[in-house]
C-alpha cells in the first residue's frame, strides 16, 4: 500500500482541556508535582505522561512532535526552535571527536557553514561531494565516517538525491543517514525510503506564514530519547527550545500542508514549463530534462506534485536584482529568502542564503550569481502570474520585447 503521509497527520485528534477541539496550549515554563518522588522519577525520565521544565519537553511541543513524525513515518519526533536548531543538534549527537561526515556539496548555507567552519573546532570533518554521484559518495567514505547527509531537493540547485540508493549506501558501510526533508514535504518521504533520520526545518511549507521559525528531527525512538537525555542530549543540553505558543501554531497550520503543497507544485510547474519554452535556462524537477527528474518521479507521493521551488538564470547579478526589485514593486511577491509563503518569494542565493559558501565552490557547482530561486506562492490565477512576470522580464531586458 503507498504510503500516505497526509492521512497519518489527518488520524490524529487532539482534545483540549476544556473539550476543544483544539489542544490547550501549555503556557508554563515549570510544572508542579504533587510529590518530590514524582520530581525525582520525571528528572529520571520514569514518569510517563509528567513534565517537569519546558526545555525538557511539553504539552504542546509533544503534540507537534507526533504530528510530524506521524507525516514522516517515524516512531516519534523533537522540535527545536529552528531548522539549524534541529541540523546542529542532530549532528553534534551523532558525532564525536574524530568522526566524518559525508555531505551533498548543495547544502543550505547555514548548514555548510557549521560543517566547514564550526565542527571542525571539535575535531570533526565533513567531506563535500555530489550527492548524484553514487561512486563519489562511496569514494568519499572512510572508516571514521559516521553520517551521510543530505537534502532530498537541494538548496539552491535543487539537485534530486537518490534517498533509496543513498540509504543502500549508508547501510551498507553502518552509517546514520541524515535527509533534509525541507523543500519536499509531502511529496517525498525519506523514512519509507531508508533514511533514518528526517529533518525539517518547519519555518518553511510546513508552518507557510512565514511568521514563526522552527525546526524537528524525526527519528526513532531511542534517538531522540537521546537528544533529550538530561546528561548528554544535545537538544537537551544546547536549548533549542520551540516555545509552546508557535508550536501550537504550526500545528494549526500543518493540517492544511497537503492543500497547500498541491497548489505550490501546480503553480511551480506551470511556471517553469513556461519558463522553458520562452527559452530561459529554468530548472525544476518536474522537468523532463532535468537530471534529477526520473529518481523524483520514481521516489514521489504523485498526489503532492514536484514541490513550489524553481531557479531561473537570468546571466547576471544585475539583471537579477533589477527583475526581482520589479516584481516586488509590481506585488508579484517579496525580495526575500525563505521559502513556502503564501506569496511568491525570490532571492540570489549567491548572494544571500548561499553566500557562506566561497565563490570559488560556488562555481564549481554551478550556483552563478545570475541564478533567481523562486519559492512559488498559491496565486489562483498562475496564467496571470506568468504573464506578469513576463512583462517584467521584458522590461529589464531578459526576455525580447517583441516576443508574445
């Protein structure tokens, strides 16, 4: 039976306090006992059902949790305040002085700034390679190695890594394999795929309003038991904690993800295909000629589309910002970074979200500084979108005037 994220979510109900259909949200950053022995178990972690400090756990971040692992299809799930809250902490309990990873070299830039120039402090590297190469993967592995780590579509490139070969690989050499879920929820399900640990950072679709930063790693449970071990947890220890109010926010908002995540993927692919035949340089994995193409669609929950990201290569850093300050001033969307808004959003990730990786890694992998990525937005008319956006290529010159 395929497996279907969104029905999992939709299962779970929660009642309030006072019988609401929504779960009362625990305003509290302590909690009281009834007895000092049921202290002493909770601070053990042998009372089930109790809570003793909002750093440790609560009401509403537990609700949450299970939401997203239930998506993922994990035993259960750990929020965090943000989406490289959830990546640094997963890593940092995974890995000790001495240890490897091995990365896709298209990583959002948080993520390979703390790979590049922060672990390594602790004595831990991180070996950069294209995540679509299968033999270079395996190259790079050694016996200190103990994560593979990926995005399932990368940022900015949005390269498709092949979860189910990927997972083979990590297996076969016992390795903890580490995706980073973010552009593709829905659409893409890591865990039914092989990987073991799935990560997201709810800023983005999941939550969609962009108005609350979040992250979750979902994984078994025996891990994030032991992200939130009260002597060596990571989560626990380095407090990324998700304060209950957002996490009572996103959870509001995850239940419309699949109506959402449908209508990003339609837009996104109009556009590109548009894109494409007035002959701009435009990758989307929903793309036939994108390399990525076949591995997305073989690996895809087909309900969910393709995702709401795209790129364009508009040849220059200048007409670039001259096309993306237009289409803000002509309310198509913002000049912004993140991504999964209601509105569309653009930036240069050369130089914005990307702009941590070193110019000269960031041309061998192909991230010119004339590359716009586009976070499509729910627009209901996508046909009057695009024939706006056209007119605002026109008029900074990346399209011909003359062309219908």
């Amino acid at each position: 039976m395929k497996y279907k994220p969104a029905d999992n979510i939709q299962d779970l109900q929660y009642f309030g306090e006072f019988g609401g259909v929504n779960p009362s949200i625990s305003d509290s950053s302590t909690y009281t006992f009834l007895s000092a022995k049921t202290m002493f178990d909770t601070f053990e972690g042998n009372s089930e059902g109790c809570y003793l400090y909002s750093r440790h756990s609560s009401p509403s971040n537990l609700y949450l949790g299970e939401a997203l692992a239930a998506m993922e299809g994990t035993e259960t799930a750990n929020v965090a305040a943000s989406g490289m809250g959830a990546i640094t902490s997963t890593l940092l309990q995974l890995c000790q002085a001495g240890d490897h990873i091995v990365s896709s070299r298209t990583v959002y830039g948080g993520t390979y700034a703390f790979m590049k120039n922060f672990i390594p402090k602790f004595n831990i590297q991180t070996s950069f390679v294209d995540i679509t190469n299968l033999e270079s993967v395996e190259a790079a592995i050694t016996k200190d190695t103990k994560v593979l780590y990926c995005e399932t579509v990368s940022n900015p490139l949005l390269e498709v890594a092949d979860i189910e070969a990927l997972a083979k690989t990590a297996k076969k050499h016992q390795l903890t394999f580490v995706v980073d879920n973010t552009f593709s929820p829905l659409s893409i399900s890591p865990k039914e795929l092989g990987a073991d640990v799935v990560i997201h950072s709810l800023t983005k679709f999941i939550n969609g309003s962009s108005d609350t930063v979040g992250g979750v790693t979902c994984g078994s449970q025996d891990f994030i038991n032991a992200l939130r071990s009260v002597n060596d947890g990571a989560n626990m220890l380095l407090g990324p904690t998700m304060d209950s109010m957002r996490a009572a926010s996103v959870l509001k908002n995850l239940r419309t993800l699949h109506i959402r995540i449908k209508q990003h993927s339609h837009n996104a692919m109009f556009l590109a295909e548009k894109f494409q035949e007035d002959g701009l340089r435009t990758v989307y994995p929903g793309l036939k000629n994108h390399p990525g193409h076949e591995t997305f669609k073989k690996r895809m929950n087909e309900d969910y589309g393709f995702g709401g990201l795209l790129t364009v290569d508009v040849g220059s850093l200048d007409k670039a910002n001259a096309l993306m300050e237009l289409m803000q001033e002509k309310n198509l969307g913002y000049l912004a970074v993140s991504l999964g808004f209601y509105k569309t959003l653009f930036s240069a990730p050369g130089s914005s979200t990307s702009s941590e990786i070193p110019i000269e890694e960031q041309e061998e992998m192909g991230l010119s500084n004339g590359l716009i990525r586009f976070s499509i937005g729910l627009d209901n008319d996508i046909k009057r979108t695009y024939k706006m956006m056209k007119s605002c290529m026109k008029e900074v010159g990346i399209l011909n005037k003359e062309m219908v």
